[in-house]
C-alpha cells in the first residue's frame, strides 16, 4: 500500500499506519480525527486485507477532510464561515448526518447539539492557564447555541446567526465507524472490528473466539479496566468525563458542555458504555448519558430499542437489565 500524499490529512493518516499480525488477526493502527483509530480483520488473504486498508483510509481521510472544523477548507468550515449569510449545499451523506443530528437532538431532549461550539470555545479545557468564564459570557454564548437555529432544506443548511458554528466532534467519529463497517460489508469481510477512540463496531468474531472482547476503563483509575464485554455484530461506544479536563480553584470541569445551561456537565455520572446495532446512536446515548447523570442517563439508553448501557457513577455502577448478558469478566 503505497500512496503520495494529497493533503495535510492523507499525509497524516499514511504516515502514522502501523500494521501488527497477532493470532490469525491483522490489526492496522493510525490516527485520524483527533484520535487513534484501529481496524483488525480476521479470515482474509493477504490481497483482500490490503484492499480494504487502502479503501479506509481513503474513505476516513475524506470523511476528516470534509466534517473538521479543524480544516479552513471543509464542508464544515464553510458552513460557519457562512453563518447569518448563505446557504451551503449538501451532498447526500452531509444531508442524511444533519438529518440524524436533527434526530438525535430530539430523541435527547436537546441534550446532544452539533451547535454548542460558541460554548466549547469559551470553556476550552486546553488553556493554559484555564480561564473561569464569566455568567455574562456564557449567556452570550448561548444566544449562538441551539439547533432550533440550524435552517435545513433539501440539499442546503443554513447557520440563521452569525457567529454560530457547527461542530460534529460528538458524533463524527461514530458515523465513521458505521461507515468504515459498511465498507466492510462491501468486501465481503466477515470478521471485523473497528475502533476510533474508543467508539467500537464489529462483524462476526476472531479465530478460535465467539465474539470479540473489549475492555471498559475505569474512570477511577485510567489506564485500567473495571470488566470486559464480548460483543458479536454489534456496537460499543463509551463516553467519560475524567481525563480532558481542567481544574480551578480545587473543582474540575469537564470537556462535555451541557448545551441546555452552557455549562459543563456536572452529574454523578463518570463514564458511560453503549451497546447497540450502530455506533452513531450508541456514542451519542454515552455523552448524553454523562450529562444527564446515572439514572435518567440509564432511562434514555433504555427508551432506545436494542441499546444497553452501563454507567459508572459515584454511586457504583448501574446497568440496563440486557447489558448483563454483554460482561464476560468484572475486574
């Protein structure tokens, strides 16, 4: 697999490929979209693995090309460039993302908003000293927040205010995980896991196993893990709130906004674990599960046909009555 860069993004992605062959499993590592991603494959020659490596990485590279606010050049970046001005056409897959944040932002009453970049900005959890924004500035804020603002029409979105901006970080990397299994599909692989960030989708199993095996980390101690969960042609996506973050005056503060107060989500809830039929829905159910806290969290996940969720709290840990069959081992 041997290609010259085209941009910053493909340059990125190509350089930092790492292939690792362990137990019948080829496991390809780089880092796209703001994290480390993994794709593992099992029951493939060695032709069929390369042609599926190459077809996802031009499929990721092109998904982060289009969907960063990160890049100047973006769909995304137009579209805030554009904001209480001009309409910015969509192609079909923009439409059908836009309409599933539309979806979702319903399905969580406003929890999840696209929208709350103004927000994320004046909390940035990566300044350097953190900064304490005021009552006033959050207000402001928040006058520029709230999908109710975002004008959609066939094939064209439309930012009603300027100075809004749309950020996909919560349910980009999810939609590329549904995305990247498609393409799988569409080789005739069988046995796959994909992983970005920890947003996890899978076909079938690897050799000599039922299902595959993931670890949930414990929010408490990071780096470690608190049980392990098998899942089979399924979805896992896990949220947490205990590592991008920053502390002032003895009170951390997270980096998930919750868009309905503008400020960050403070709830007993530490980390959440999604299982479901699709990664997109699964990882915005996590995040929306932190901010709401352990048990109306819990009660979100549940009113979702076919998801299931575990939830660390301060409390201890809850579950869905369902993700019990998912535990192979509580560490």
């Amino acid at each position: 697999m041997v290609l010259k860069p085209m941009n910053e993004v493909h340059d990125r992605v190509w350089r930092s490929a790492k292939l690792r062959e362990s137990e019948g499993v080829s496991e390809m590592s780089f880092f796209a979209m703001g994290t480390r991603c993994r794709a593992a494959v099992a029951g493939v020659d060695r032709g069929l693995e390369n042609a599926y490596f190459e077809a996802l990485f031009a499929q990721v590279i092109r998904f982060e090309s289009t969907y960063s606010r990160f890049l100047p050049d973006s769909l995304v970046s137009r579209i805030n460039a554009g904001a209480g001005q001009d309409w910015v056409e969509l192609d079909e897959e923009a439409s059908q993302l836009l309409a599933l944040c539309h979806e979702l932002n319903f399905i969580t009453d406003r929890t999840f908003d696209p929208t709350a970049g103004p927000l994320l900005k004046l909390w940035n959890w990566k300044a350097n000293p953190p900064r304490m924004p005021s009552d006033a500035e959050v207000q402001e804020a928040r006058r520029r927040v709230g999908w109710h603002l975002v004008e959609r029409r066939a094939g064209a979105v439309r930012l009603s205010i300027k100075g809004m901006t749309l950020d996909l970080g919560g349910i980009g990397k999810e939609f590329a995980v549904d995305q990247a299994i498609g393409l799988a599909t569409c080789h005739g692989l069988q046995n796959v896991l994909i992983d970005f960030g920890q947003d996890i989708r899978v076909l079938g199993h690897p050799p000599g196993k039922p299902a595959w095996h993931v670890g949930l980390e414990n929010p408490n101690e990071p780096g470690t893990c608190w049980a392990s969960v098998a899942i089979d042609q399924q979805a896992l996506a896990s949220s947490g709130n205990y590592l991008r973050c920053f502390e002032l005056e003895g009170r951390k503060y997270g980096h998930i906004i919750d868009p309905r107060t503008g400020y960050p989500a403070s709830t007993d809830c530490l980390a959440a674990s999604v299982v479901g039929p699709n990664c997109t829905i699964a990882g915005v159910l996590a995040t929306c599960a932190l901010v709401l806290g352990a048990k109306p969290g819990l009660e979100l996940v549940r009113r979702q046909y076919g998801f299931d969720a575990a939830l660390c709290s301060t409390h201890g840990t809850v579950f869905s009555p369902a993700f019990n069959r998912h535990l192979v081992q509580i560490l």
